[in-house]
C-alpha cells in the first residue's frame, strides 16, 4: 500500500510541477482565457497519476529501473497530452 500510495504521490506530484511551469512560464496568456475549462479538468488531476502509477512507476519499482517508468509513461502522456495540441 506504501508502494501504491508513494507512486501515486510522486505521479501527482511531477503533473502539478509539470502543467504549472508550462501553464505558468511558458503559455499564461493563452492559458488564462482557458482557465475555467481548465479548473473543471479537476478530476483529470486526481485520476491520471493513478494510471501512470500503475502502469509505469509500479513496474519501475519492481525493475528497480526509471529508464523502464520513463518508457512505460511516455505513453499514457502522449495519449493525455495529444488532444490539446
């Protein structure tokens, strides 16, 4: 459960670091017009690092090997990030 918990921690944890610099450094004006769409997406940021947790850091940690949760999660990010491009 540690494992479990730990993962989705440090899954939610880089998303929020992640969307904040490219939210907030990168693209605020174009964002700040999107920014009541993006607060609905509220669930989007609770639910997706339970997936990358369990399909890349889980089995990363079993591998002992953040080359196999860095090939493991491109994926699920690619499938997340593609439709806003």
């Amino acid at each position: 459960m540690k494992k479990t918990l730990t993962a989705y921690l440090a899954a939610l944890l880089f998303l929020v670091v992640a969307d904040g610099i490219w939210l907030g450094l990168l693209m605020p004006q174009q964002y700040q017009a999107w920014l009541p769409l993006l607060l609905r997406a509220a669930a989007f940021y609770l639910l997706y690092p339970v997936g990358v947790g369990m399909l890349a850091v889980l089995p990363a940690l079993e591998r002992s090997s953040w080359t196999h949760a860095a090939a493991l999660g491109a994926l699920p990010g690619l499938l997340a990030m593609a439709p806003m491009t």
